[in-house]
C-alpha cells in the first residue's frame, strides 16, 4: 500500500498563518498602513509589520522585496488619493480667469482638508515623512504634489502679471497653501485651538471665502510693490588690490 506523504506540523502552521498570496499581501499593506502612519518609517521594523499581518518574514521579500518597497506600496496609495485631489481641484486656466481659478481651488480643496477622516492616515504617513524623510520623499512630492504647485504657481503668476518674480510667486503659493493645511485637523489643534476649526458647511465655505478674497488682496497688494533690486557697490566704491594696499600705504605714512 502507497504511503500517502503528509506536511511537517511546522510546515502546516505556516501555510496557515500566511494564507493565500493574494490575501497574506493585502494583510501586510493593511498592516504597514497602520504601522507606517502611526509611528514613521524609521521606527517601524518588518518583525512590527510581520507580527500583526499574521505573516513570516520571507512574505515581505516575496511581495515587496524589503521595508521600504513595502513602504512604497504603502505611499502609491497615497499618491492616488493626491492625484485624485489635483483633478478635483484644478480648474482648466484655458477659458478661466485666474481669480475663478484660485477661488475654485480653494472652495475644492479646504472642505477636503477640514474633513481628511477617510485620509486621515496618510496626512499622518505625510507628517511623518515631513518630519524625517525617506528615500521616497522627492518621488512623492513629483508624483503628488507638483502638478497642483505648478497649477497654482500659474494662476499666481497670471495674477501678478509684469510684477510677477519666481521668489513672489513662491511666496504667495506658500502662503495659500498654509492657510489651507492650518485646518487639517490634529490633535494638537482641536485642544488649543478647538473654537477656530470650522465643522458645518456653512463654517467651511465662509473660511474658504475668507481666505481665497484674503490671498487675493494679499496678491493685488504684492503687485503694486516696485520689485526688489539686486544692490551691489557703485564701480566708484569698489576695491581693487592695488587701491587697497595704496590706501593702506598711505594711512601708515
């Protein structure tokens, strides 16, 4: 009689605890999400990820190759939600003015940074990342966050029109973009500056008007400035080596 070959009890175990590949990957990206978001890619070690995943170690290098294409996969999530948001935001500068533009993005974006619930762990992830970049930082910023900063570096631009220099117009993005992510909702915030977050719709939609009328005045302002020269010594006041040491002759004479 043929003897049936049965798997090692430690093999068994094994097997089960990492399931089918399809469902032992979504449990490590759930897991490293959780994980990631919480405390920073720094502080996190594939043991942390493996262990509440219910996975082995090889099951990272299979799927991912290592922490940080686990960290990658993490952040493409990420990026689509970004992506996401750019299209959402962005109206065509082609047929609009560039006041229609930068209200548009503003009543677009603020209600999505007030209410981040469904996002919340990747404004975490972000901080994080913000706080102690990885090696995915600048792929992050190209791939999320650029198309939307040169969108509004237009629209700034438009805004100033002759008066527009690359420091200005930086400035004014930074500056909008601030006034926005002040009400991206955290702890901190809601304890010491609870009163100021807005919560209704009502309270969302006048903020955003207050700031897109506010950062327009604010540009107009900048506008009417006389641009900034470069100062540098008349050719009178220069030195040259040879006036120098003559000068220098001559006070100790």
């Amino acid at each position: 009689m043929r003897r049936v070959r049965t798997m090692p009890a430690h093999s068994r175990r094994l097997a089960h605890r990492a399931g089918t590949p399809g469902d032992t990957r979504q449990r490590l990206l759930d897991a490293a999400r959780r994980q990631f978001s919480d405390r920073g890619f720094a502080k996190v070690t594939v043991r942390d990820i493996t262990a509440e995943a219910r996975a082995n170690l090889a099951a990272v290098s299979y799927h991912f190759r290592d922490k940080l294409g686990l960290y990658m996969e993490v952040l493409q999530d990420g990026v689509k939600f970004a992506q996401e948001l750019n299209a959402e935001t962005m109206l065509p500068r082609k047929g609009n003015t560039p006041e229609a533009c930068l209200r548009y993005y503003v009543r677009q974006y603020l209600p999505r940074v007030v209410r981040a619930d469904e996002r919340a762990w990747f404004y975490r992830l972000i901080r994080h990342e913000m706080a102690d970049p990885t090696p995915a930082a600048r792929w992050y910023v190209e791939q999320a966050i650029m198309s939307r900063i040169d969108f509004m570096k237009g629209v700034v631009g438009d805004l100033l029109g002759d008066a527009a220099t690359p420091q200005r117009v930086r400035r004014c993005v930074t500056s909008l973009q601030a006034q926005c992510l002040f009400y991206l909702p955290d702890a901190f915030k809601s304890a010491a500056f609870g009163d100021w977050q807005p919560h209704t719709d009502e309270e969302i939609r006048e903020t955003a008007e207050h700031i897109a009328e506010f950062t327009l005045a604010g540009i107009r302002a900048i506008a009417r400035l006389p641009r900034a020269r470069t100062t540098a010594s008349p050719p009178s006041q220069r030195s040259t080596p040879g006036r120098a040491e003559s000068r220098t002759s001559r006070t100790r004479g």
